[in-house]
C-alpha cells in the first residue's frame, strides 16, 4: 500500500488539490490536529500537505508495491514535476510500508536480519522528481 507524500510548512495545499489530477485520499492542514497523537509528536499538524493512494499490494509485497510505483511515476510523471515546482512543497516522497520479518518464520526457517532494496530505475526516477524514498517498517 505505498503512498506518495507531499507536504510544507507553507504548501497551499487546496489550490493545489483543487486542480491536479493525482487523486489524494487524504488532505491536512497546518494547525489541525493529529488524527492519531504519540506523546512525542506535536498534538497539531505543523505542515500542510496531501497522501495520494499508489499501489494497493500488501505491506507482505514489496516488489508489486515497487512495480506499481513505477507505473504511477511514469503515468504522472508531468503532474509529479508540477508538484515538485509548486511553492511551499518542502517534502515529497513515496513511503513503501512493510511488515518487519525479524523473529518471524518463513519457509520454516526464523529470520535473523531483513534486507530490503529499492531497484536503481525506481530510485532514478524518483530522483529526477526531487522525490524521496521512505521504508515505513512495522512490527506485526
């Protein structure tokens, strides 16, 4: 379930949502508060910004969420570079979510060590976007 994330302490996010093709599934603003709040974190957003849906594969299919990445840049690739042009917009990133495999068997064996990678024609055209890459790794 990969993400593309975009946000900015002064990113006019609803004019840009309001005219772009990329289907944002969620949208936040500076000040309003957290949906979910750690202790940690700040109890408001300090950035405003949008999360439009990229794969559906499972946290399980690392390699179809990067396919579908793929396909998503090169589809969007024009309204991606608008984005990264647009005033205010301090963070872009695509934000591939995984289950942590330590401790856990697999094929009968107990993984010892998780080594995940991302292929060099998904980190380039990223790259060429201004657009980083996030492993968001969960416990299960």
């Amino acid at each position: 379930m990969c993400v593309l994330r975009a946000d900015g302490t002064r990113f006019d996010v609803d004019r840009f949502v309001a005219k772009t093709s990329l289907p944002s599934v969620r949208v936040y603003r500076r000040g309003e508060p957290l949906r979910a709040r750690r202790r940690s974190q700040p109890s408001k957003h300090t950035s405003s910004g949008f999360v439009v849906g990229v794969s559906d594969a499972s946290w399980y299919e690392l390699p179809a969420q990067i396919s579908d990445a793929e396909r998503f840049l090169s589809k969007h690739r024009r309204e991606l570079m608008r984005l990264a042009r647009t005033a205010g917009v301090e963070s872009l990133a695509l934000d591939f979510p995984i289950w942590l495999r330590i401790g856990k068997k697999i094929r009968g064996k107990e993984v010892a060590a998780q080594f995940d990678c991302f292929p060099p024609r998904l980190v380039r055209a990223a790259g060429e976007l201004g657009m980083g890459l996030w492993l968001s790794i969960y416990p299960r």
